[in-house]
C-alpha cells in the first residue's frame, strides 16, 4: 500500500482510521514512447479507464490500492481511506467502467487484496488493527482469519502474497508511525495458526511479491528505496535475504510490487504516479506514468494487476483529484504474482 505522510497517518490515526505514514488481453489505449532515454530506458504512458473515488469528507483523502482479479475477471480494489459505510473494497467492470459496492465495515483499514489459492476466497491485510480478514468471492461471510501478535509484537500488515500451497507472506510495516526500522516479512499458515518472522529490522517494508519460480520473495522497503531478496528453502523458510535494486525515485518511495511470467519486477511509486519496471537482474527497463496533462492532483501509483495470461495492466493512481484507474501494455502476460497483494 502507498504510505501517507506521516503528519497524514497521525490525522488518521486520530479518527480511528491509520496508523501509517479489464479484464480483456488486448489494448484498451495504453501507448508506449518507442524513443528510449539516454539509458536505453523506454516510457510507457498510461491511459486513464475511470475515475472509482473521489475524496472522502470525513478521512480528508482517497487512496486506492491491492487491485486483483477474480476467476469471472471482475477486478477488485481497496479504498484505504473509506469511513465505516462507504464502500472499503469495491468491484470494477473494466469493460463497462462501471463499479459497485464489494464489502464494508466499520473497522478496517485495508491495504491489499489477494485470492488465496487454498480455499479461493478473497484475504485483506488490516493495517491499523494487525487482522489478516477474509471474504467469500462474492464479498459475502466475513472471517478474521488472523489476529494478535508475532513474536511478542503486533502487526501492521501492508501487502500480501500467496505460496501455491497457500500460505500467506506478509509485509508486516511494524515502525513506520515512529520511523523505526522494526518492520518484518512475517509467514502465516494457510490454517491461520503458525506465524514466523522471516526477517526483521526492515525500513517500513510495502510491497512483497513472489518471484516468477516461487523460489524466493521480492520486497520494498518505503524508506530507503530499495528492494530486497529473500531466498526460500521450498518449506517456507529463509535461506539468505540481499539487496538487489536501489530505485532512484527523486520525491518518490516504494510502495507495491508486482512480477509478471518473465520475472519483470513493476515497483510502484509513492509521491508520483508512476511504476519503474526492472528486469530480475535488476536492470530499470521502463517508467510507465500518467501523462504529464493529467497528472495533476495525482500524488501515487500504489499498485498493479495484469489480467491473467494477457498482457493488460491495470493500475491504481491517487491524490487530491481522486482515485482512478489506468491502463497500459506490461512487458510480459500477468501471473499469480502480478494479480493482487
């Protein structure tokens, strides 16, 4: 999820609410500019598909974020900010640009969404109340399926992503409000039960992400702008975790990752509305951003699907003007690891 400054975070957490700074494989209109930069880098110019929210009166702001599609290729999005009543997840007909309604409460504050691969309902991270919540895929029978501390410290779970057998990795942004690097990868079990600390002393960590072979874990850390690596045993357990991609973001910070079925890494970009995209041996391939007409009043691009075995990214842009959704060609088809978290 993108973090809110934050002097936001403290607002939020003030009113209950934060503790934290298409479904088609063709193109719908996004453009790429064939002239690369002097790196070689391309720029690949998103098309917006629809406004979803505007600002919330009572929250102030509107942050849209954790978008996936379903099995019927409806895609779903979190609005972090919504006030108890107003629509917390909301379900999107890229085609039609039309949306409704998907779950509300009156307690969560969600960041991500992904379908889990075990029992393929819909999983939530809470970020203000350390819940991992989960849904039935029509947005029915709401569960909390974890709760309370690991390790003696509770959570702060922002993003989220599913092994094949359907065990949950988490990037847990214990520290952010205070600044402190306390955050952690956490592993819970498919059964809810076994939570693991995977590594710790993390710089507020947001996106997390499988790689293309399910061998290990990419994940971003907000405040240092970088990415890591955590190499896995095949049994869920970390073998070794290095620093694989400084991003040269300027104002900008890491916000989600997605990696599509040639093992590209999509880095969202908080602070600007934009994705810088990296080849898994790190090399800055591209800069997909909302042209520069319409990117006033657009502050972050949080996150990305890419329709599932086509090559359509959808990706959620945010900022005082609202929250929207636009489009553009990925470099390669969509996965499981570019579909929600």
């Amino acid at each position: 999820m993108r973090r809110l400054p934050i002097c936001s975070l403290a607002g939020l957490t003030a009113i209950g609410l934060l503790a934290l700074t298409g479904c088609g494989t063709k193109t719908v209109g996004s453009a790429v500019d064939t002239a690369a930069d002097a790196g070689g880098e391309r720029t690949i110019r998103a098309q917006q598909v629809m406004q979803l929210t505007t600002v919330h009166t009572k929250t102030g702001m509107t942050l849209l974020e954790g978008p996936v599609f379903d099995e019927a290729g409806r895609l779903l999005v979190v609005d972090v900010t919504a006030p108890a009543g107003e629509p917390k997840v909301l379900r999107v007909d890229v085609r039609r640009k039309t949306s409704r309604e998907f779950h509300t409460d009156d307690r969560g504050t969600y960041t991500s969404a992904q379908f889990s691969p075990h029992d393929g309902r819909v999983y939530l991270t809470d970020f203000s109340h350390g819940d991992i919540v989960s849904l039935a895929p029509d947005g029915s029978d709401p569960r909390t399926f974890f709760s309370g501390e690991v390790d003696g410290a509770p959570m702060n779970p922002d993003d989220l992503a599913f092994d094949q057998e359907g065990n949950l990795y988490i990037s847990d942004s214990r520290g952010m409000s205070e600044g402190a690097a306390k955050g952690r990868v956490v592993r819970i079990d498919r059964e809810g039960k076994d939570a693991t600390v995977l590594a710790d002393g993390l710089a507020a960590p947001n996106g997390i992400s499988f790689d293309a072979d399910y061998q290990g874990l990419w994940f971003s850390e907000l405040t240092q702008n970088r990415i890591s690596y955590l190499l896995l045993d095949g049994k869920g357990r970390a073998v070794s975790r290095h620093i694989a991609i400084r991003v040269d973001g300027g104002i900008a910070q890491t916000d989600s990752i997605a990696v599509d079925a040639r093992g590209n890494l999509y880095q969202a970009l908080h602070g600007r509305p934009a994705m810088a995209v990296y080849s898994k041996n790190g090399e800055r391939l591209a800069t997909v951003e909302v042209p520069a007409r319409a990117a006033e009043g657009l502050t972050s691009a949080t996150n990305v699907a890419i329709t599932p075995g086509g090559t359509q990214a959808y990706m959620t842009v945010s900022g005082p003007a609202g929250g929207y959704l636009y489009t553009f060609d990925a470099l390669a088809k969509g996965i499981r690891q570019s579909n929600g978290g």
